[in-house]
C-alpha cells in the first residue's frame, strides 16, 4: 500500500486508486463482504438442499404436514421468508454499520474535491 492522499491526483482531481487502497475505505468493503459471503453461502447451500430434494427425495418432500400442505410446499415458501429475512437483515446491517463510514467518505472526497475548485 502506498501513502498518497486522496488528492494526489496527476490531473488534480481526486485519486480514486488511493482511495480505494485507504484504509477506511478498505474496512468498509470488509464489513460489507463480512456480511454478504456467509449468508450468501447459507442461502446458497440452503436452496441446493431444497432443489436435490426435491429431484431425489420426492416422497419425503410430497409428505403431508397439515392437510393439502406438503414438506415441499413449506421449503419452497421457506425460500421466499429466507429471502425476504436476508434482505431485511442487509437494509439494517448497511443502515447501521456501512452507510454511516460510507457517508463519511463521500464527505472526506466532496471536501477534497471543493477544495481543489
């Protein structure tokens, strides 16, 4: 990693290679693939188990469980609340812990740019 600054741009405007190498910068993208991989691995194992039972284990899947109600029918809505859950737990993870530095960024490089004007 080098020591440029955000504005050390040979065109005078703001380096957007150093920013990206900053440190900040580089929590930030941490906290975010922190967040993002395991539960998109999970999601993603999740929904595999789902589709190969139900390609090779079709009577456990078509067990009733109340009714007209079958085990495939609630995993197959299960990966829709999944889906929803994981979404809904991203808008608030982002809201609390990645907007705030994010923000704090963008500011940093609008100070740096209206600097330069």
């Amino acid at each position: 990693m080098t020591d440029r600054r955000i504005d050390d741009a040979p065109t005078g405007g703001i380096d957007y290679i150093a920013v990206e190498e900053s440190a900040p910068f580089q929590e930030l993208k941490r906290r975010q693939r922190s967040f993002v991989f395991p539960l998109a691995v999970a999601f993603l194992v999740w929904y595999f188990v789902y589709v190969l039972l139900s390609s090779f284990a079709p009577g456990f899947m078509a067990q009733p469980v109340s009714g007209a109600i079958t085990v495939g029918l609630l995993f197959g809505l299960g990966q829709f609340v999944t889906t929803f859950a994981i979404t809904m737990g991203y808008v608030a993870y982002a809201n609390r812990r990645l907007d705030p530095r994010a923000e704090q960024l963008r500011a940093e490089l609008e100070k740096a740019e209206g600097g330069r004007s």
